[in-house]
C-alpha cells in the first residue's frame, strides 16, 4: 500500500490531494486541501515573483509536507504551472522549496498542463467528445478530444489574473472596457486555428471559473444534488451569468450566490472567455469537470503502473467494488446475468434507449449500501453510489443507478422520485422499474453466491414468460428467491412470469 501526495502550484492556488493506492492498484482519495496565493498576482515589472508571495509559495509547501507526512505518503508528485513558467525567478523558487521541504517540484509546460487536463477529463467525464478548456490564474488550456482521444491542445499564457490586470473588470464592466475585452479574446482565439474542428461539441470546463459557473447555476436552478462533476449548464445559462454578473460592482459579486468571494474580482474575464468561446464553436452546453491537472498526474502515475483504460466507468466501478469491499465474482454474475435478461426481455420491456451504464452500475454495486448495514442495504445502496463519485456517467444516469440498486429488493424509493424532477421524469421512471425486475431477478439467480447460473433462456409467450435457467448443479435455492419478484413481474408487465 502507497500513499501518493500530489501538488497543483497554480498561478491563483496550491492544490494538494493525498490518494491511497492498494496492492491490487485499486486507490481512495484520502484528503484534499487549498490554498489561494495567487501567486500569479505577485510578479513584478522585472517578470520576478514577489518576496512576500515567495514566502507565502514556501509556508503553503511546509504545510502541504507536513500534511502528506501525517499520511505516511510514499511519493509526492509536485508540479507549477504558468506563474512559475513566467517569472524569471521560477527556478529559485523551486530550489528553495526543495531546500525547506525536499519536494522536488517540476515546472510543467502549457503542453503538458493541457495533456495532464486532457488525462482527468477523458477518464472521468461522461462525454466522450468535447472541447476541454481549463483556465488558470495565467494561462487558458485548450484540448479537442474525440472519442476520449486528443486531438489538439494548446496552452495559451492569458489566464484569469491577467485578464484582472489587463482589464478593469472589478467593478461593473463597461460597454468600451467589454468591447476591448472580447476584441481581445476573439484575437487570441485566432490563434488556435483547429478551433473549427470543435464545431458543435460540448465545453468540458476544468477548473475554479467552470466550478463556480456551474455552482451559481445549480443554485439558481435548486438542483437536488450536489455534485459539481459532470454537472450540465445549457449555453445561455452561462450566458445569462455573465450578463448578471458583468453588470455588478465588487460587493456585489462577493456576495453573489455560488460565486467565490476570493474570484469576485477577476471571475468576469475568465466568464467572458467561457462565454466567447461556446459562442464561437456553437456549443449547447457546458459540462463541469471537477477533475483536473492533479488527477491527470494520478492517472499519469497509473499509466506508468501499466493501468490501461478503455472504460472510464467500469475502471471507476471496479474499483468502487474492490475498496467497498463487495463480492466481485458475485458482482459481475448479477451484471451477466441482468444483461442477459435485458437483452432477451426486449420484445417485452421495449427499451430503445442506451441504457448500459445504468445496467453496469446498478448490477456491480447494488450490495454498496453493505458497507453501512446490511439490514435494509438496498435502500442505503441509493445513497451510496449516489455520493460514491462514479466516474463517467451523466447525473441522470447516475441517479437511474441508485434507485434501480435500490429496488434489487423489495422497495417503494421511487415512490419520493418528484425531489429529482429536474432530472428525471415518468418515462426514466417506468425504465428504472423495468430494470430493476431484472436486477432483482439475476440476484436470486445467485443466492449462493457461488455462479451457480451459467445461463438463461426465454419463452414469450401471449399472457406469459418463461424463464429456464441453466445451472450445473439444482439451483433449488436460486429459483425459490427469484420466484418471490413474479407477482411484481406481472403488476409490471401484466404478463405471468415463470422460472423453471
């Protein structure tokens, strides 16, 4: 078992998160904390980092040792971006933190800032398509990903202080200082001529800006969960925050709700880039990512671990089941076992859209309220993956999840489904109870927990299905619990249901 400490010194802040890695490469975020320096703030007209904000670089790094240390930490992965590139004096400041802390930090390229962004949204985000912008403190990062692949990046040194300095964007904005400002942006944004190949896609934002865009919009909304990752905003939501906000003096904004009191005076520049570019690739939504260059190093670290990924989420539900402590032989016979009756049950169920991911994530981790009680755990199952922070599903998706693990028994959850109509409506609802039959069938299937399934076959008939489950050994046990879900079948499908 590792402990792995890894620091973001960013030009706004010093983010630190410590992960947990097991022997079988299986990981837990164990604690993140931050700092806002803003150490881009303090370079002088010399293109030096200011003493006070040297120091202030060095107290947040013998915190951070300190910190990684009471975790036992057996690496500690360290990199500056943009403030650090630009200043002159960058380098000194990285020897004198290895001097007063022995972390060997690494000035990282825009390049590699974008691939590293390019790592955490590809292997967490739901879309696999997208155009990733991540701004800092001073510089903006530009990645084209299609099919999780990338296709272009680039890093651009222009990030939300810059813009602070360069515009006067505390107070409200002005028509001239606005029109100076997206004159500006339009400029930089020639610079980047693949930038039509992003035509259409969605924006995939890292960073504080695109959190706190997506915050403000969740309260507006009341959106009823609350997770930042994979959060959606529709287009002119982001444009109806910029519109409010440009409009706005300083108090103002620090109050503003969602809005971070320590953004409120350079936010309107870097939302004034989010703003131009949607416009300018016609992109209908921003999808927040709240994974960046920290987990782009861990996934990093894992790629060097030879951990390859084709899957997104079934990487992040592996290893889900493995540090919840679930039954991974048991876990995928009930997968095997749901799709198959899916697959076979289509005439019947009439499911058209793409549901494999709620199918995936409800079968492998319907026993993830176990870790509370085993009593009543299906229900507890609900609030387990909803807050387990499953990579690479959409929110609706994640929510499907929830409820048809927590219908693998006997449960009326969905009974309370109206505190999630912004996500899902009465058609989701007869979908989640027609999956989780399923559900609950291929888990009496398995009872024993011994695979004692090995497959199943279907007759449908005019008032009837017949189930005929093909088994080494007699599958008493298996059949009597499946039966139990037969009357639940019908009141359903209004078709008898068999299992033989």
């Amino acid at each position: 078992m590792d402990t792995i400490g890894i620091i973001d010194m960013g030009s706004n802040s010093v983010r630190l998160i410590l992960v947990r890695v097991f022997k079988d490469l299986s990981f837990r975020l164990m604690d993140e904390h931050k700092e806002s320096i803003r150490l881009g703030d303090g370079i002088d007209q010399y293109s030096n980092l200011k003493e006070d904000k040297i120091q202030d670089a060095l107290k947040t790094m013998k915190m951070f040792k300190r910190l990684c240390d009471a975790q036992n930490a057996t690496k500690i992965i360290a990199v500056a971006t943009a403030a650090v590139r630009k200043a002159n004096n960058g380098q000194e400041l990285i020897d004198r933190i290895y001097d007063e802390t022995n972390i060997d930090m690494k000035v990282i390229s825009g390049k590699d800032e974008a691939y590293f962004d390019y790592l955490a949204v590809s292997h967490s985000v739901f879309s696999k398509d997208g155009l990733i912008l991540d701004i800092g403190g001073g510089s903006f990062e530009l990645v084209l990903m299609k099919n999780r692949e990338l296709i272009e990046s680039v890093s651009i040194p222009m990030g939300s202080i810059d813009f602070a300095q360069k515009f006067k964007i505390k107070d409200p904005l002005t028509k001239d200082e606005e029109k100076k400002m997206m004159k500006f942006i339009s400029d930089k944004l020639k610079e980047v001529p693949w930038l039509k190949s992003a035509k259409n896609l969605p924006l995939i934002g890292v960073g504080g800006t695109l959190r706190n865009i997506g915050k403000i919009n969740m309260l507006k909304r009341n959106y009823p969960i609350d997770i930042l990752h994979n959060y959606e905003v529709k287009t002119d939501e982001v444009f109806e925050i910029y519109d409010e906000l440009k409009a706005m003096d300083y108090e103002s904004k620090k109050s503003y709700p969602g809005l971070s009191s320590d953004r409120a005076d350079i936010f309107i520049g870097s939302l004034g880039l989010v703003s131009a570019i949607m416009k300018q690739i016609n992109s209908d939504k921003l999808i927040v990512s709240g994974k960046g260059v920290r987990e782009g190093l861990f996934y990093n670290y894992l790629l060097e671990k030879n951990v390859y990924v084709d899957n997104p989420l079934m990487l992040s539900l592996e290893n889900t089941t493995k540090i919840m402590g679930l039954d991974l032989v048991h876990s995928y016979q009930v997968r095997k076992l749901t799709k198959r009756l899916f697959d076979l049950l289509k005439p019947v169920h009439k499911i058209t859209d793409d549901i494999g991911n709620i199918i995936d994530t409800s079968s492998l981790l319907h026993d993830a309220g176990i870790i509370i009680n085993y009593y009543n755990h299906h229900r507890n199952s609900f609030f387990v993956i909803l807050n387990s922070q499953v990579n690479g599903l959409s929110h609706k998706e994640l929510l499907m999840s929830a409820y048809t693990a927590s219908m693998h028994r006997k449960n009326k959850a969905l009974e309370n489904y109206s505190r999630y109509k912004l996500l899902l409506d009465s058609e989701d609802v007869q979908k989640i109870k027609k999956i989780a039959i399923f559900l609950r069938i291929a888990e009496s299937l398995d009872k024993s927990m011994s695979c004692i399934v090995s497959d199943l076959e279907i007759e449908i008939k005019k008032d009837k299905v017949i189930i005929k489950v093909i088994s080494k050994d007699n599958p008493e046990v298996e059949l009597n619990d499946a039966r139990t879900a037969m009357s639940a079948f019908k009141k359903l499908y209004k078709l008898d249901l068999i299992i033989e």
